[in-house]
C-alpha cells in the first residue's frame, strides 16, 4: 500500500510521523467554521490560482484548511 510506505520511508528518513485520515484531520478543527474551499489538497489553496508546475506526486500527500471561531 502506498500510504504505508511512503509513511514507513517518512520515518526511516525524518525521525517520526504518521498519515492521519481525513476525518481524523478534520477533528482537530472541532466546532471551528471551516472557510472555503475547505479541507483539500494544500495547492488548492493558493489565492492567485497559480498551481505548483510539478504536483502529480505530491498532490494528496498533504491536505490543509482555515477555519474560524464563530
């Protein structure tokens, strides 16, 4: 499985850490109102849509959103 490994390479190179799940992401935000667009991929949330040239391998790798206190 690719997660596994890339998590095990991650480890074996880096010292510590873990692939976490979307839900397991999304939890950290709580009851905090997320702004769109989001939980998604890091390069969809560039303001001035220009996209990264090459992110083919590293597209789903990290995933990133904004909320706020309500």
């Amino acid at each position: 499985m690719k997660v596994r490994d890339a998590e095990r390479v991650f480890n074996e190179t880096l010292g510590t850490g873990r692939w976490r799940g979307r839900a397991e992401i999304e939890a950290f935000f709580g009851d905090f109102e997320m702004i769109e667009p989001g939980l998604v991929p890091l390069a969809e949330w560039r303001p001035d849509g220009e996209t990264v040239a090459d992110q083919k391998d590293s597209y789903h790798t990290m995933i990133g959103g904004v909320a706020r206190k309500r």
